[in-house]
C-alpha cells in the first residue's frame, strides 16, 4: 500500500487502466474482429430500428391503401407497396420490431429453462439427474421444428405463443449444454467450501454455480438469438408462427401473399433481405464476442499454427 | 466393443419408452380438439353425435387406456390389439387409413431430399473447410469462412421461394407437381431434387465447413503435423494421409446432428417445393388435427433419429481407437 502512493510511475499504470471492462472488451473487439464490431454495429442499429419502429416508420404496419396496390419502389414508398397497398418499408421495420422481441424474449426464457433444468441437474446429479436426462434425452430425439410445428399447431399461432414454445423447445435443448458447465463447475474447490461452511443448496447454487457457468450461458445466448429469429421466421412462413397482419419477416413470406409475388418479386425480396441481414450479422457479432471471450484462441498464429508469439 | 454396442442397443427400449409418454402426453394434453374440427364440417351433427364421434376414435376412454391402445398392450375399440408393439402406427383419424402405410408412402422422397442433401454438404463443405484451415488467415481462408457464414444465415425457405419465383418469372419454369421417379428418368428426378436438396443442405454445409477448417487448424497444430514438416514430406501428403483422417473424426458426429436439422428442414422444403415426403404429410396432418398421424410421424422421426445416433456412435468408435477401448 505505502509503496504505491510513493511510486508515481506505477501509480500511472494503474491508471491508465482504469476505464471499465466494458470499454476495455470494446476496444479489443474492435482491434481484434473488425469486422465482428461492425456487424456489432448492425445489431444495434437493428435494436433501434425495433424500438423507435414508430418514429421511424413513415407509414403505421397495417395502413391499408397508402401505397399503390404492389407499386414499385419510390421516394414516398422506399420499398414499394405490397397486395393491399400498404407500404413494405413501414412493414420491414415493424417487422424488426416483432424479429427482436422474438430473439430477445425467446431466447432469454429459454436461457431460463437451460439454467433450471441443466442447472439443477448437474449440480444436484444423483438420481434426479439420471430422471431428468432421460427425459431430456426423449425429447431431443425429436428434431427441433418438428416439436415446434407440433405444439405450435396445437396451441395455435401467435407472438407470445411461438415466444414461450422456442423457449420451451431451445431451452431443453440447451439444458444439456449448462448440465455438462454445472457438473464441472460443482468439482471446484471453492463448492466444496461452501459445502463445508454450511451453505444452503440454493445460496451455493446461485453464488458459486451461476456466476461460474455464465461464460458457457452467454455464448449460449448469442448462439440462440439468431436460431429463434430464423425458427420464428420459418414458423411464420408454414402458418404456425406469428399471423398476419402481423407484420412479420417470416409471414410476410407466406401462402398468404404467395400469388402476388408473382406480380411483383419485391414483396418476396425485402422481408428475406432483412431477415438475412439480420441474422449473418448477429451470427457474425456473436461469434467475434465468442472468440474474445474465449482464452484459447486469443493470439496471433501464423500459417499452420506456429505460434508468431507466446499469447500468454 | 461387442458389450458397449449391446448396451447402447438394450438403451433403445427405455428411450424410446419414454419418448412414446412424451409423445402421447404432447399430443393429447394440448388444447384444441379433433372432435369439434370434425362436427363443425359435419352439418347433421349435432351434441349428441360428439359422443358417437369420440367413441368411433376411441377418444371417450381414459388417457392412460388410450396410451395403452396406442402401444398395444390394450385392445383397440373393434377389441383387436393394433399398436407400436405390432408394428402399427393407428390408423389415420379422418381417412381411417393405416399411418405406416402413409409414412411408406411418402418415404422415398424425404430419403432422397435427405441423402442428396448430406452428399452435396460433404462435397462442398469439407474441401472448402480443409483449404481454410490451410490458409490460415489469408484471403481465401476468409472467403472460405464468409461463405459458410452466409449459408448459415440464409434462410432457405426464403432462397426457395426466391429460385422458384426467379425461374417462373424469367423463365416460365416451375417445379413439377409430381414426383418423378427415379428409375424411370433418373435425370429428371435429379433435376428436380437437387435444388431442394441443396437448400435442405445450406445451413449444415454452413457448420460443416467450420468445424472441417477448425477440426483441421486443431490437428495441424499437433507434433506429429511438425514432425511431417521436419521430414521434408510434401504438402499434399501431410494434409491428405497425416491430418484428414484425424481432423474427420468429429465430422462425422456433425452429419449425424445435422441429420436431426435435416429431417426437420424437409418440412419445410417439402413445403416449398410441393414434395409430397413426410414432412408434407405432418404439416397437412396438423392442420386437420389428425392425432395419429401427428404422431406416428414424430415418433418415426424419433426412431430414425435414435438409430442415426447410435450408427454415429458406433462409426466413432471405429474411427477414433481411443474410444473404443474405453
């Protein structure tokens, strides 16, 4: 302590580093995955399109007739107007809006139900967890859209509907993933001190568990963001998703305006246009944030892998 | 080896056990009811027939009996024993038509989209993978990894749509309504499969590639890669008979999951370019709220995949000898 007020240069150091981790994880990204930050950019312009949806949008979602019927593309209607007129690029942003809560919501709930179920099972192991894997196991045997198109097609189409079903269906997905984190996690000293102290099983779960196993659940998370955007898409597409008129990316795709594309392509192009965009850029985004909290693969390497320099 | 394959064989039973409550319970506990689809297009009937309609399905029985009709172990409503344990599926609730025999029927299709799908993924995936992991870092390695990346991220109902939209517009084309066969007109049958197939494909080509290039960078790095280098070996002879064959290994796990997202993709390519495989055949069930079919279909895809998974296991072993004496 006394040597640090005394030392100048040292205390300069530790100056200079003191701007927070999260400035600290930006300027990595940046200097490391150029084109990760960019596509970082692109999602946070997609989640400003979603929020400020109304402000942005020239026309209200459902504003029939505004448009002429499938006009092409001009400066009153950017992306033209589709078989009832309305305007698509007030639909396309709407459309964002529908896309992020989806991906966000979904793929947060789902988190929820990785945590609880995986969680729960690997730290706790023993019989309940031979119970609950066994079950996990049936339901992986089944493919995830085929699970999704079945419940769906039972509880009926709708937002919070397809919300809480990719929750359900990624979530027990992912379970096993959080399963295998606990299990390795609970092998740690550190549990076996809080065991030893008398902790009860949710304070040990909750402050030694889940703090630990989070790296595994962000890179989780930014796997499952762009999967329940495209699952939700394809959802709306068959007609078990989000119904019309509704304006989302998926259904937009749909039997419902199949004919009119014939008419006019621009009504297919711009609703997969943007889902496209949207998840090559979080997919890119999620992967440049993968890498950098990865430890392994930080370091330069040259042709073959010899190592240009030591990264430790 | 012989007792692991017996094991992972006798686990079938229990798993699939489960897999048919879980099935059963999905099914029957959601909301939403045949019988009423069935009055509503029925004109004459009234009340009094839902009780007829429910016991003609044998839908008037408790739950767990008709769980039991399903697995054959209770008799069905004409007192026969038709169920998994005798090889039948039920038999469709609208058409009274055996599900086995509808899941036969629209077989060869979905097998070909699948199979055509997994041979175009390795073809282009691997050597793609392979060349990226070669070139670390270079032009081409990041050529490589965009590419991959944009198959992921293309929707490929969205790129189907799009194909035949383009194709009927420029060129008055349009996929043929029927199925060709392929011992009839081979090429024709190709012609028409290989552009669902290869869409059915995309995404996995997409993950394929980056696990070939990343399996590869991982082997590339080991000693004995270096001790081929030291030994003045070509290139060509390091990659090919020193790193494939190491760096395939954990690919050949990634066509197995791939599988699972194959076989629920063709739903929805069958849905696009009007193939009539199984995936159509669950999709037009749903929509009738057909119980049996529904879920005859699932529990088959469960089947097939639980088969799959168990053939990757056993090809893993072969490959990779320090699995298998484990």
């Amino acid at each position: 302590m006394g040597n640090r007020t005394t030392d100048s240069s040292l205390d300069k150091v530790v100056k200079r580093k003191r701007h927070s981790r999260l400035v600290d994880f930006g300027i990595r990204l940046v200097k490391e995955k150029p084109l990760g930050a960019v596509m970082g950019v692109v999602t946070i312009l997609l989640l400003l399109v979603a929020i400020f949806a109304d402000l942005i949008a020239p026309y209200g979602m459902n504003e029939t007739g505004v448009a002429d019927f499938l006009a092409g593309p001009s400066f009153a209607h950017l992306m033209g107007g589709d078989q009832l007129g309305r305007d698509m690029f007030s639909r396309i942003i709407y459309g964002a809006r529908i896309s992020v809560i989806v991906g966000l919501f979904a793929t947060f709930l789902s988190i929820v139900v990785s945590l609880t179920v995986g969680g729960l099972s690997g730290y706790i192991g023993g019989k309940f967890d031979l119970i609950v894997q066994r079950f996990v196991d049936a339901w992986m045997c089944f493919p995830e859209l085929v699970l999704l198109i079945i419940i769906m097609s039972f509880i009926g189409p709708g937002l919070w509907n397809v919300i809480i079903v990719l929750a359900l269906v990624f979530g027990i997905a992912g379970s096993r993933i959080i399963r295998g984190a606990a299990m390795s996690v609970k092998e740690n000293a550190y549990v076996q001190a809080a065991v030893a102290i008398g902790c009860s099983t949710p304070r040990i779960f909750i402050r030694h568990i889940l703090p630990n196993i989070m790296a595994t659940t962000i890179v989780l998370f930014t796997v499952r963001v762009p999967a329940s955007i495209l699952a939700e898409a394809a959802m709306s597409f068959l007609g078990y998703g989000v119904p019309p008129p509704t304006p989302s990316w998926g259904g937009m795709l749909s039997a419902e305006g199949r004919t009119y594309m014939f008419l006019s392509l621009s009504i297919a192009i711009w609703p997969g246009l943007a889902l496209s965009t949207v998840v090559f850029s979080v997919n890119m985004f999620g992967d440049a944030l993968r890498d950098l909290f990865d430890p392994r693969l930080r370091g330069g390497t040259r042709r073959y892998g010899m190592k240009v320099k030591n990264p430790q | 080896m012989r007792t692991y394959i017996i094991r992972r064989l006798l686990l079938i039973v229990p798993t699939m056990f489960l897999v048919s409550i879980l099935l059963f319970l999905l099914i029957r506990l959601i909301p939403g009811n045949i019988v009423d689809q069935m009055i509503r297009e029925r004109p004459f009937s009234m009340d009094a027939a839902r009780a007829a309609i429910e016991q003609e399905l044998g839908l008037d029985v408790p739950i767990f009996e008709q769980y039991g009709r399903w697995l054959g172990v209770l008799p069905g409503v004409d007192g026969s024993f038709n169920g998994i344990f005798q090889g039948s599926l039920g038999n469709s609730l609208w058409t009274n038509e055996a599900v086995v025999k509808l899941i036969i029927n629209r077989l060869p299709v979905t097998i070909e989209l699948v199979i055509l799908a997994i041979l175009i993924m390795i073809i282009i995936s691997i050597p793609i993978g392979i060349y990226s992991a070669m070139r670390q870092n270079t032009m081409g390695d990041l050529a490589g990894r965009s590419f991959a990346t944009v198959l992921i991220a293309l929707p490929n109902f969205w790129v189907g749509l799009m194909i035949i939209l383009v194709a009927s517009i420029w060129w008055g084309v349009s996929p043929p309504l029927r199925p060709i066969s392929f011992i009839e007109d081979p090429i024709g049958n190709l012609g028409q499969f290989i552009v669902p197939a290869l869409l059915l494909g995309m995404a996995g080509t997409g993950t394929t590639m980056r696990m070939a290039r990343s399996m590869m960078l991982e082997v590339l790095r080991q000693d004995y890669i270096r001790t081929a280098w030291a030994k003045g070996l070509k290139e060509r002879v390091i990659i090919m008979r020193h790193a494939l064959k190491n760096a395939l290994i954990p690919v050949v796990t990634l066509v197995g999951i791939n599988l699972a997202y194959l076989v629920g993709g063709t739903v929805i390519i069958e849905t696009v370019f009007s193939l009539p495989g199984i995936g159509r055949l669950l999709v037009e069930s749903t929509s009738l709220r057909d119980y049996t079919i529904v879920s005859g279909v699932a529990f088959f895809y469960a089947a097939v995949l639980i088969m799959v998974n168990i053939i990757v296991d056993l090809t893993y072993g072969y490959l990779d000898p320090r699995i298998r004496f484990k």
